[in-house]
C-alpha cells in the first residue's frame, strides 16, 4: 500500500490532542537567520503577555504592530501558553506556541477571543511533488511535507483548544498581511 499525504493527514487529525501550559518559550532568543527581533508596544496597557514581545518574522512584526494600533483589539498577549499536539512523524506529543492571543470588541459591544498563528502560505498547501528528482529537489520536497503536516497537527490542536475555550482559531498568511 501506497502512503499519501493525504493518508499521513488524515492519522494526524485523528491523534492530535492538546492541553494548556505554562509560558516557557518567552526565553528563547530571536533567530538572527530570520527578521526577527523584539517589539515594544507604544500602548502598553493594551498587551497582556508576559514580556519580551519577540517576533519572529517581518509579517509577525507587522501584526504586532497592528494589535498594538487598533482600537478594536482591546487585549493581545504573543506567544501565550502552549498547545501540546500529537506529530504522527515523530510519534511524540510536542508543545505548540499560538503566535497571537487578541480580544476584539465587536461593533455590537460584545467580545470575542482569537488564537492567530502566522505562517507562509507555502506552507499552508499541499507540497507539490518535484518534476526533477534531483537529490536536492527531493530533500526540499520531504521537508515540506513533515512541515505542512505538523503545521496541519498544530493547527489542529490550536482549532479545538481554541473551540473548547469558546475562541476562534485563524491562520494569517502574507496575502491577508500586506
């Protein structure tokens, strides 16, 4: 029998789990290969988390940025608590951290939660399968196959911790950023 994505996917959805956590990730550094860094919020009141605010990629920043600045976003916290989610390629339970924690007010005056993580769109598809089958080509390929199936297993996590929590669980990419 034939393994497919779609086969991998489908196991992951069925055993992925989570639980809440304690913050630990705030220690770790901005990665100095990406556009990362540390953002200081101008309204401070409006942020929640614990700090620093790192961001770990231009379009992270950018939403930080757009937390901080609008009127509709009451409360925002990055990287808040983990998300613990089961990857079928390892066969081990690993902890996630959501990018983003907002509160918006509504235009009816009610709130609603949201649990925003921010990724490249690329990594949002189904990986295409190489034309060439270079050694490099395939290497590329299988890499982006583990990504989008543990970003699926992650998202997946975030969706139903999010749900059980009455908060909606979004992915943002570069086209909804710009």
């Amino acid at each position: 029998m034939v393994v497919t994505v779609q086969m991998i996917v489908m196991r992951v959805f069925t055993l992925c789990h989570q639980t809440i956590n304690t913050m630990s990730i705030k220690k770790v550094k901005p990665d100095k290969r990406y556009k990362g860094g540390r953002y200081t919020p101008i309204n401070e009141k409006k942020y929640v988390g614990q700090g620093p605010i790192i961001f770990r990629s231009g379009w992270e920043r950018k939403y930080c940025m757009y937390c901080d600045n609008t009127d509709d976003i009451v409360a925002w916290s990055s990287e808040p608590f983990a998300i613990e989610y089961y990857n079928k390629l390892t066969n081990k339970t690993h902890k996630y951290y959501p990018d983003f924690w907002i509160k918006v007010r509504k235009k009816n005056g009610t709130f609603k939660e949201y649990l925003v993580e921010i990724k490249p769109k690329s990594q949002t598809k189904v990986p295409k399968e190489p034309k060439r089958k270079t050694q490099q080509a395939v290497k590329n390929y299988k890499y982006a196959v583990e990504t989008y199936i543990k970003n699926l297993a992650k998202a997946r996590a975030a969706k139903l911790f999010a749900e059980s929590r009455d908060m909606k669980f979004i992915i943002l990419t570069e086209d909804s950023l710009r």
